[in-house]
C-alpha cells in the first residue's frame, strides 16, 4: 500500500501556490521601486547646498530661499517668459536672465524680467542658435541653469 503524502510535500502544489505568490512579491517590489526612484541621473556639478528639497549653486549669503525645482522659460513672439514649475518663488523682485553661446559664435545677452501675472516677463527675442541659461535675481540669492537648443519653444531651468 501507498501511504498518503501531505500536499504540501507535492511539486505541483508548490508551482501551483508558490510561483503566484512569489510573482505578487516581485510585482510589489516593482511598484515600490516606481513610487521611491533613486537620484542616479541627477548630475551635480560644482559646489551646491541644500536648501529644503532644493539643491543651490553656493553662494555667501543666501538672502532668499527658493522652495521649488524649477521654472520654465519660454518664448512668444517678441516674449521672454518664466513660469515657476512647482512652490513658491519670492515674488516681487525682477530677474536676470543671461544667455551665452555655447560656442562663443553669439555675443552674451541679458535681459530682465519683470513680475507678470503668472511669473515673470520681459521684452526679447532669441535667434537661431544654442544658448547657455542662466536665471538669477537682483540679489544673487539661487541661480538656476539650463541649455535652449535651436528648435525649442520652451525649456526648463533647474539648479
């Protein structure tokens, strides 16, 4: 006679319980990893300190803290605009924005931009080359960076 094994002691209960199981474990790992991704393609150069969940070009005095990750610069017609991303930006002050040629073809410009309704404004317009980008106001307190290419309408400028 036979004596009659647990089912726990079969290899097909085990691929039949076990291979779901272990699948749902995986599927919740990734998702975990989807939800809390790492910081592996952030690249900093230079020295920068941290300033809330901000990373700043360092400076002496910091007179103003920037509690966002970013604004969008953007053009229409003869406009220069910058629009904050996400936060609160100290509004109220004008901005510097310097453009330089990556390839010292182009003459630097600055312009400035005033507070508008929605971030800030000012009169410019951009020819058809690639720009170096910086943004910073009056009183130097953050800088933020970022690279227009000759076919974008808009770019976003982080620290």
């Amino acid at each position: 006679m036979n004596p009659i094994r647990s089912a726990w002691r079969e290899p097909m209960v085990w691929m039949l319980v076990g291979l779901p199981l272990a699948s749902v474990a995986i599927g919740f790992a990734l998702l975990f990893a989807a939800v809390h991704p790492g910081r592996e393609d952030m690249e900093i150069v230079g020295e920068t300190t941290r300033v809330g969940k901000l990373l700043v070009a360092a400076k002496d005095e910091p007179s103003a803290t920037v509690d966002t990750m970013g604004l969008v610069l953007r053009t229409k017609g003869d406009m220069i605009e910058a629009v904050p991303v996400d936060g609160n930006f100290p509004r109220g002050g004008k901005l510097k924005l310097l453009l330089s040629s990556p390839g010292e073809s182009a003459p630097a410009r600055t312009f400035v931009l005033s507070p508008s309704e929605l971030g800030w404004r000012g009169v410019g317009s951009l020819d058809g080359s690639d720009w170096h980008v910086d943004l910073h106001p009056d009183n130097d307190a953050w800088t933020l960076h970022g690279e227009w290419k000759v076919q974008a309408r808009s770019i976003r400028l982080v620290p």
